[in-house]
C-alpha cells in the first residue's frame, strides 16, 4: 500500500481528530472522547494564553467551557500520571500507567522522586499519615518557613514530598484548584486499586506491548521510530520490532512517497487507511495550536509529515530565540503554514499577535488569509479577548491582510 505524503499528514490528522472542523457544539462527554483519541493530554502551566491542555482540545473541539476539564478529572474520567510528560490520561488506561511507571519507565520526574523516596521516607510516611487522616490536601496548605528554599524548582519539603507521593502511586491528584493540584490516597480518588485481587499488575512486558499499539493509534500513521516517544518509552523502536504485529495483522505496514522508511498504521483506522489511498481524506480544519499539541511535539515527526520545523523557545533565553515565548503552530487544511506568538490582555479583552510568521515556501493566498483570520479570531474570542491587535508578520504585508479579513468577520459573522 502506497500513500503520497498529503494522504499519510491526513490520515494522522483524522486520528488526532484534526481533519474537520468540530460539526455541532461540544458536550462534556466529547472533551473525554478527544482525550481517549489522543490517549494522552499533556499538562504545562505558562498562560499567556490560555493553557496548552485547555487548548489542544479547544483546536479539536472548537468552543468550550474550561471547567469541563476540571470536572472530568474531579468526575474520574481522566486522571493524572507521568507519561510523555506530565499528562492527563483517560481513565481505562489507569493501571498500564501505575504498572509501566512503577517499572519501567525512566523519566527525569519519577527519578527524582524516588530519590526523595530514599532521603526522606520518614517525612513521607508522616505526610501519607496526615493526608489519611485530615483529608485532600494542596501544597499551599504547608506554609515555607521564612527565608528557606528547596532543590528542586525551588520547592518547599512538603511540595517534593507531595510529588513523589503522586510519582509511586501512594497519592493522586482528586481535582485541581485554580489548576493547583489537590493530593489524596489513591484508593479515595480511584476505589477499583484497592479491589484489584493479589497478582492483578500488568508485567512491564505487557504493558510496552500495549503502549506500542496506543501509540501507532495515536498517531494514524508513524514510522516506527517515532513510536516509542508517544509515550515516552525505551528504547527506540526498529522495523523489526513491529514485525509480530504486522504478522499477527495488528498493524499495518505501508509506503510513503519520499520516506526511507515503512509506515505503520493499526488495524483500527483500517477504514480510514482506505479512505486515505482512495483520495478520501480531505482536511478542512483551521487551528492554532498548543506547541505542546502531539502533532507538533516529536519535532522529528513534524519535520518528515509537514515540512515543520518547531521548536518551543520559551526555556531558551530571549537573546537567542527566533520567534518569541510561547509560539503556536498553525495549521491550515491539512498543512503548518506559520507560527504566532501571540499573548491573551484578559483584563483589557484583547488578543495580541506580537508576530506572525509564515512559513517560508507557503505563499498566504485571500482564502488562506480568510482561513487563518477566522482561526485566530475564534481563538481569541474563546480567550474572552475578542479584540485582536496585529503587531508584526513576515512578511510585512500579511498583516494588513490579515486585519482586513479579522475586521470582516466581526462585521459580518459575529463570534460567540
């Protein structure tokens, strides 16, 4: 089977549930659904606009209430974990994550909190003691004594503690406060742990083989050393270490037109695998995206599928970055045809782009600037920061463009 590389961009964007725009309002139960899509939600805290989580499923759900996301966690559809990063994950996958992170898994947050496990085991118990007995509790609840600062990120004790409680599963997060996290024992925020019979752990075996699937899912289609980063496992993963799968008809291996390497795509999307060899898939969906979207974040990834080469700057110095803070991939009709570096003025109502950039070989037509105008425009206004300022793009002349078609929209298709 042979697909042209449009079909194979395609074909991952209908996975990721990026192909179509969003067809009636969101429901509460489509905010789980997106999530059980992507398998994975990854959580980072910078706002400047609004958070990546809330908004990589604003870019597939279109308008909604933040709080759904809050109430689902709450309501223990999702919960939190370790995973490609810290993430919000569905509820199903609960005990693959407790088993592959209890064994397997090696990442730099469940390495130092196993390092707080053998320093200060003591004060854990103590603290695991104090929760059993008072309840929830949040960081903010342990007061810093004056003048005192830890380690790690500058944390207090308690706050370190509270972490690797949550890293070895003794604690979980039961809801988030102004999206500060509030600890529990996990048998109250999760009761089926404490029913799960002696010997019921997946072996770290088991759960690899799972993850692989969940990923090649995931993502629609991948070559296979991309897989193994979805979920941040080890090692990285070879042609012949799918060859079981493809044996057992799991997945499917196929070609991409000027890729070196075979694809694969899971018996799943079989329907879909058609539909991208017969020229079915047509992407139509308009977005700004997270830079912490999964179709951006392998950086490898979005430079062999759309020609993308993204990297986040916001943890590079100022002095050295390219293209701003917190810049947010575009994504027109099946391409990544720019980046915004944009900044959300609650208080005043205002979306500012500081600048604009279009990808050096995509020349921004009328429909592609009308596109892109009504992203950002539905972006901001999700925001609650309907005015939107232009103060930069490269080119010059994008941005008189690009407000002409803003200030038609707001004339003549008012945004909720």
């Amino acid at each position: 089977m042979h697909l042209s590389l449009p079909q194979a961009c395609a074909l991952h964007l209908a996975a990721q549930g990026l192909l179509h725009a969003p067809e009636k309002a969101a429901q509460p139960q489509d905010l789980h659904a997106t999530i059980e899509r992507m398998g994975l939600l990854q959580i980072d805290t910078i706002h400047v606009v609004a958070r990546s989580p809330y908004l990589v499923l604003f870019s597939r759900l279109g308008h909604y209430p933040m709080h759904w996301l809050e109430e689902a966690l709450s309501g223990g559809q999702v919960f939190e974990t370790w995973a490609h990063e810290a993430c919000f994950a569905p509820a199903g996958d609960l005990l693959l994550h407790r088993a592959y992170n209890a064994g397997a898994r090696l990442h730099w947050g469940l390495a130092s909190a196993r390092r707080s496990h053998a320093e200060a085991r003591p004060q854990l118990d103590q603290l695991l003691q104090h929760v059993r007995a008072k309840g929830p509790v949040k960081s903010s609840d342990f007061e810093r004594p004056a003048g005192q600062s830890a380690a790690w990120w500058g944390w207090k004790d308690e706050k370190r503690w509270l972490e690797a409680l949550f890293a070895s599963g003794e604690l979980m997060v039961a809801r988030r406060e102004n999206f500060h996290r509030v600890y529990d024992l996990s048998e109250r925020v999760a009761p089926q742990l404490a029913e799960l019979p002696p010997g019921a752990a997946l072996s770290a075996e088991d759960v690899h083989a799972q993850f692989i699937e969940k990923s090649i899912a995931a993502l629609g289609i991948a070559q296979a050393r991309w897989v193994h980063d979805y979920f941040r496992m080890k090692p990285r993963l070879k042609d012949a270490d799918l060859d079981p799968l493809v044996a057992a008809g799991v997945v499917h291996r196929v070609a991409v037109q000027g890729w070196d390497a075979p694809a694969y795509v899971h018996s799943r999307h079989a329907a879909l695998l058609e539909h991208a060899l017969a020229g079915q898939l047509a992407p139509s969906h308009c977005a700004v995206l997270s830079p912490f979207d999964p179709v951006v974040w392998d950086r490898e990834r979005a430079s062999v599928l759309f020609g993308f080469d993204y990297r986040l700057e916001c943890y590079t110095p100022e002095e050295k970055r390219v293209y701003g803070y917190f810049v947010l991939p575009l994504l027109c009709r099946g391409a990544l045809v720019g980046r915004l570096d944009a900044k959300a003025h609650r208080a005043d109502g205002v979306f500012e782009v500081k600048a604009l950039y279009a990808q050096p070989d995509c020349v921004w037509d009328e429909a592609m600037v009308a596109d892109m105008a009504g992203a950002i425009a539905r972006c901001a206004a999700w925001h609650a920061t309907p005015t939107v300022r232009i103060t930069r793009t490269q080119p010059a002349k994008l941005a008189a463009s690009l407000r002409r078609a803003i200030k038609h929209i707001h004339a003549n298709h008012p945004i909720p």
